[in-house]
C-alpha cells in the first residue's frame, strides 16, 4: 500500500506529558503499539490462510494445457527389481508380430516412467505421442544388460509390467485402443506389477 507506515508523521500540535505520567503512558503506547501488530500478523495469517497460500500443490489428474500424448494413472504393485535398468511407457501403432517390431514404438527414445514409492502406490503420468491411433500402450521393464544386434537376448533383457486395456478384454494383450488427436488424451490408467511380468517370448512363443 503506498504511503502507508506504522507511524505516521506529526502535526503541528505539540503534546506535553503531566509529570508522574510519562513510565505509564510509554507502557501503554508500547502494548498498544504491540497490540497493533498482532493483529497485523494475525489478519496477514488469516489472508495467506484464505488464499491457501501455504498449502501443499496438487498432484495432477489430467494432462496439462497444449500437450499431445497420453496422460493417466499408473498404479504400482510389488517392489521394484533391483536389477532395474529403466522402466519405460511406451504405445504401438499396431500390435508388434515380430522382435524386429518390437523397434517401432514410440516415443523414441522413450521418457522413464515415474519411479515408483515403497509398496503399492498409485502415481499420474505424462507419455507425449505423435497424433495417431495406438493399439497396445504398456509398461516395459528392462534388466541391466546390453541388447545383442540380433535380439537374442531380448527374452532376458525385457519384460511387459503392464497394460492398458478396455473393460472386460480378454485377449493377451489388450484391445485398449487410444487416439491422439492434437491434445493430451485422458485416463488411460492401468496397472505395474512388479510380480507378474510377463517374457517377451509369451507374445513371441516358443519360450527357449
């Protein structure tokens, strides 16, 4: 506020204190001084207090203004291997039908996924996709290791921790189809279970 102070300038008319009074009246200016600023103090608590000021932010529940891709909720069960490398939410145009097809998904490279807390938790998630039509969106762990040229190792390297798949889907991998269309596509949620992976060879069968 300009101009504003807690002591405002004197006037022209000057006041002279009685003799005996002068140990009182500097008592009672000082609590009236300090009654003053608390309850400064209190109403500028009262105003942060209205305006939540001090409150903790929000986790989001949807994906932010202008981003394209896919956004939801990823709720973890299990703990986390500790032979980890990296945990990866990634979609496909098309359901991959070969190990060389395994290369097509997007992004590329692929963000980490949010690491999850100790025990079961839920966490939102951000995936940013090229406008387009996915049919398989999943988790991908991966152990530590390097990947051979020719895959061969793929089956040890790399598991499915999850899926997005529509309600009452049978099928083995989901028939959860999501589009992207200019702007950020909503709750696309699922689960990551740490303790149910499934091989790459489930999908690719036979497993050696």
């Amino acid at each position: 506020m300009a101009g504003f102070t807690l002591f405002p300038p004197q006037t022209g008319v000057k006041l002279t204190l009685q003799r005996g009074a002068a140990m009182i009246a500097a008592m009672r200016s000082r609590v009236a001084c300090a009654a003053s600023v608390a309850a400064a103090l209190a109403g500028f608590v009262a105003m942060a207090a209205c305006n939540e000021g001090l409150q903790p932010t929000a986790a989001p529940t949807s994906c932010p203004p202008g981003f394209v891709g896919i956004c939801g909720t990823a709720t973890f069960r299990g703990t986390l291997p500790d032979s980890t490398q990296g945990l990866f939410i990634v979609a496909y145009a098309t359901f991959p039908e070969s190990l060389r097809a395994l290369l097509t998904f997007r992004p590329l490279p692929p963000p980490a996924a949010p690491q999850p807390p100790p025990g079961d938790s839920t966490v939102f998630y951000a995936v940013p996709l090229p406008n387009g039509r996915y049919e398989w969106v999943l988790a991908v762990w991966q152990k530590q290791g390097t990947l051979k040229p020719d895959f061969s190792n793929a089956d040890s390297l790399f598991r499915e921790a999850g899926f997005y798949k529509d309600a009452g889907d049978t099928t083995s991998h989901g028939s959860g189809i999501v589009v992207v269309n200019g702007t950020g596509t909503d709750s696309i949620d699922f689960v990551i279970d740490f303790g149910n992976m499934h091989r790459i060879c489930t999908y690719f069968p036979p497993c050696p």
